[in-house]
C-alpha cells in the first residue's frame, strides 16, 4: 500500500501540534506525588551559605564554611556524583576512619568537580569562615539532613559573586 503525501502529513500535523502542546500543558499541571522533585544546591561563597532549593521552593538554608584564600572553592554549575554515609577520609599518607576525629565529619556529598563535595566536619568551629581546602564545609547536623534529601543528579552551583538572585535568596531568608 502507497500512501499519499497529503494522507500522512494529516496525521504528522496533529503529532507535531500535540508534541508542542504537551511542555505548555504540563507547566500548567500542578505537581502530585509521582512528579519528580527538580532540586538544586545553591552556595553563596561570600556569604558563606548554602540554600537547598526543591521546585523552586527554598527548603532551606545553612551556614557553610568554604575555600580558603589558599585553596578556593571552585566556581560554576556540578552535579552530585556520589553520596557516602561515614566516610573514611584520605589523602596521601593519612587514612581517617569514621569517626570524631574524621575531618568530613558524617557525610560526604561528592561533586563534578573531581576531588571536591559537601561534607561535614570535626571542626564545627570553622563553619561561616573561609578555611576548607575548597570543599563546602557544614555541621555534621547539617549535612546529615541535606544528605537525606540530595540525589545523585542534583544540580549544585557554586557562586563566587553576590547576584541580584543571591541577595534575595539569602537576605529574604536571614
């Protein structure tokens, strides 16, 4: 059987038409239960905090401590790559079990950025200052709820400048 130029183009319209139709409709749906959470982390580095933000909802925010002068954070948009619940830390010559003495603390959630993440610490001290080694550094506390909502896939952005978005999402929220 041939078919016409005219008898299929019918039938691709209505597909073209419904296929351009469905992203306007579903921004008009409110969200239920089986949508999937859009989440992102957003860290202001001189205001030293981090703001966990979930379909444009700020969930909440937390003081972090970030780079140091020496060893700044790095700048731009990851992603979450892995999370690990009491992780052992290393570094040449020195392997930290789990434990208080562990200086990512109780989580580590790593990013793109190889060698970099979210972490704890057993220094809690050092939270709303510039000492990391470039990591973003939070309570144990914390972290430990950040890390029960985070995802692998979770868009993570780090900001060395303050933006007009930035100003209000931390200033509204103080």
């Amino acid at each position: 059987m041939t078919l016409s130029r005219q008898s299929w183009m019918t039938p691709m319209a209505a597909l073209a038409i419904i296929a351009i139709s469905i992203p306007a409709l579903a921004a008009e749906t409110p969200r239920t239960a089986g949508t999937p959470t859009v989440r992102r982390i957003v860290v202001s580095i001189p205001d030293r905090k981090l703001a966990l933000i979930e379909n444009d909802e700020v969930v909440s925010i937390y003081s972090v401590a970030v780079g140091a002068p020496v060893s700044p954070s790095p700048v731009g948009a990851f992603v979450v790559v892995n999370r690990v619940a009491n992780p052992t830390f290393y570094k040449p010559g020195t392997i930290v079990a789990p434990g208080e003495s562990n200086p990512i603390g109780t989580r580590w959630i790593g990013l793109s950025a190889k060698g970099y993440g979210i972490h704890g610490t057993n220094v809690p001290g050092s939270i709303g200052a510039a000492k990391s080694h470039g990591c973003i550094r939070l309570r144990n506390r914390d972290v430990e709820q950040l890390f029960q909502r985070v995802r692998s896939g979770d868009v993570v952005e780090l900001h060395a400048e303050r933006t007009a978005e930035l100003t209000q999402l931390f200033t509204a929220s103080r």
